[in-house]
C-alpha cells in the first residue's frame, strides 16, 4: 500500500490539485490496489493495475474504453436514464492518456465513483436473477462491437488446457516444497483433466464459438442501487473473446456457494441450486436468444469448468510459493483450493439437477420468443 502523499500526488495526475483530497483503501480484489478517491465535491476509483499480471496497460485500458463506449452507445440509443451511474468513465490523465506511469513504473487509472452503489458477496435468487439480465444484456450489448476482436489482456486466461500445462509445470518444479502436502488434490484434479478440457477440443471442432465475454463474472462485480437493482457490471480488465459458458460459470462459482471462496468449514460449501435457478432465468431470458444449442447445453458443465479452474489456479499458485494471488496468509491458497475443490464435488453430486435446470429455463424462452 502507499502512503497518502504519494496517492495524492496520483490523483492530481489525473485532476486538478485539491486540499481537501482524501484516498482510501476500496474492495477485496486478488490483483489489483483499488481505492476510493474524495477531492472536493468528486468522487472517484483510483486503481494501480496489476501490471506484472496485465503486461499491456495501454491495451487494455483501449479494450476498457471500447467496451465502455459502445456501452454507453447503446444505453443513449435505449434512452436509458441516469447512464453516468449504469457505464463505467474513465478519467483521463492531463496527457490525455487513459492511464497514468509513475516514477517506480506502476500503471494507474482513475473514474469516477458510481455513486449509492453497493455490490454483495453473498446473494439471494431474486438478485441472482437480476445479475444474469445484467451479465446477458452485458455480453448482447457487445456482440455487435466494432473494431474487430478484444486484445487478450491475459492470453489463454480461461484456456483449462493451458492452464493444466502450467499447473503441471509448477507440480514438476516444486518450487516452494509444498507439493507433498497436496498430493490427494493433484491426482483428483488429474483424474478430471479430461473432462475439464472438452471446450477447447469442442472449439478446435468448430462446435463452440468465442464471444466477447466479461472473464471475472464475479458476483461482487455488479453494482446494485439502494433498491437492489442493478447499476452495472464492474472490472473490465479481463473483457475478452472466450466462451459464454465460463461467465456463466464464474458466476456460479461465487454467486451460487453457500459458503466463502477460501472457506475453512467445508460443511458450509455447497453448490445453492436456488441461486443457481436465479441466475440461470435471468441469463437466459436475455442471452437465449443469441446462443446456439450446444452453447445452452454446456452452461451448467461451465459452472463445474470454472470452479474446477480455480481450484487449479489457487493450487498451482500454492505450489509456486504465493506469487499471483494476494494472499492473507501462507496457507490461504491452500485454504481457497480446498473450498474450490469442495463446491466442485457439490456440482458433480447436484450436476443432473443443474443441467435440468438450464434446459428447462431454455425451453421456457423458447415457449416465449414463439407466441
Ligand atoms: C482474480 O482480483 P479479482 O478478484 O478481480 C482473478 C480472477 C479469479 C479471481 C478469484 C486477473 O479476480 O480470474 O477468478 O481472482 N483475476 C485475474 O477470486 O487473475
Ligand atoms: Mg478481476
């Protein structure tokens, strides 16, 4: 963390000086510092961006600015009220630049604040409903973006075969010793492997397409008003081409478990099939239309790839010693990958119940969208 001159001397980077500036810390993002920025009348989001994780700042904060203004684009064209609080607005710096390089080489960013906004770690159906409208409405609004296809800000992020090559890589090298501990967990990750990597084989097919896809559909991602509607989707740093299927999924994976990410009590993790029933209707009443069957028919199978996807990621960054994720303290990824791992086996338990579930509210849509 930085100190407060410092952060100050950030802002006026960005705005004009003022002595009444006051910065603090915002969010429990993994990657990224964030804070919330007062200055006079204004409030803003100053953010450091995890540049050793996004090697392309410049990239990425173009992506951000194209998405956000095809966005906004669209909102007007609705006529939609209120829109400064429902888009995301960058500040630019006084280069006028999207981003700001500091001394030390960290990249920054500013916008402003989203004000009365509040997002939840921990959601009920009738919210899960509401995020899926927001996440479908989210990736229709960009299916039409001009300029041709996203920069991948991470490549091959949600790629699972990717990430098992580096999964195995960091249990051949062992760098922190730890891989004995983990074992068991290794080989039930292993045993899955297959399985977990149908969506690339199923896109090489043909069979799977890309869209352009939010890639941290995290359930404290939505901005929800004082009456619990829905503001807007937040960090658009991973917006990307890859499939629906894994937004789908991440959204379950934090939305739709009884219990925390890195839960020490596994009995509280559980996979909430009411949540999941939620999100799924909302998500398809406006996502139905532009998916193909095949699509449809691997959403809930994406609600397991994700989860089991993480469990690789936290564990992997286990066994490489802490060196991606924040971590609170030396076993909290070993912690986070026990959770994960639990709310998989939950999924696979509860899976034919989750497959019913899409297909049913599909089928509903389809009733609909004929009569
Ligand atoms: C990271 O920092 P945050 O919370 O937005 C990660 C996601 C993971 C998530 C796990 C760039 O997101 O992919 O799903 O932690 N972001 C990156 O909670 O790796
Ligand atoms: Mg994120």
């Amino acid at each position: 963390m930085e100190n407060n001159e410092n952060l100050n001397h950030i802002v006026f980077q960005f705005v004009d000086k003022n002595e009444n500036t006051e910065v603090k810390p915002l969010g429990a993002g993994h990657i990224n510092d964030s804070y919330k920025v007062v200055s006079g009348e204004n409030e803003y989001v100053l953010q450091r961006v995890n540049h050793v994780i996004f090697k392309n700042v410049p990239e990425l904060q173009n992506n951000i600015l194209r998405v956000t203004t095809h966005i906004r684009k669209k909102l007007e064209e609705k006529n939609v009220s209120d829109i400064d609080r429902k888009v995301l607005s960058f500040i630019p710096a006084h280069d006028g630049k999207l981003y700001y390089k500091d001394e030390e080489g960290n990249y920054w960013r500013m916008m402003h604040y989203i004000k009365d906004s509040k997002s939840y770690d921990a959601i009920n159906p009738e919210l899960a409903f509401r995020g899926g409208l927001a996440f479908g409405e989210f990736q229709k609004m960009l299916a039409d973006l001009p300029g041709g296809p996203l920069f991948e800000t991470i490549p091959n992020f949600h790629n699972m075969e990717f990430r098992l090559e580096s999964f195995r890589e960091s249990v051949k090298n062992n760098l922190s010793g730890r891989l004995s501990e983990v074992s068991e967990l290794v080989k039930e990750l292993e045993d899955r492997a297959h399985d977990m990597t149908k969506a690339e084989r199923m896109h090489r097919e043909g069979k799977l397409p890309k869209r352009t896809n939010h890639c941290d559909t995290k359930v404290n991602n939505i901005l929800f008003d004082d009456n619990d509607e829905v503001l807007c989707v937040v960090d658009l740093d991973t917006v990307m081409p890859g499939y629906v299927l894994s937004d789908f999924g991440d959204f379950m994976r934090t939305g739709a478990n009884t219990g925390e990410e890195d839960d020490t009590n596994l009995d509280n993790v559980s996979i909430d099939l009411d949540v999941f029933e939620g999100y799924t209707k909302g998500y398809l009443q406006n996502a139905a239309s532009f998916l193909t069957d095949v699509e449809i028919e691997n959403l809930a199978f994406g609600a397991k790839l994700l989860t089991y996807m993480q469990t690789v990621r936290f564990l992997t960054d286990y066994i490489d010693g802490d060196t991606y994720y924040k971590v609170k303290h030396g076993q909290h990824n070993l912690e986070r990958s026990l959770a994960q791992f639990e709310l998989l086996k939950s999924m696979e338990q509860n899976f034919d119940k989750m497959q019913q579930i899409v297909l049913e509210a599909a089928a509903e849509n389809r009733m609909k969208s004929e009569n």
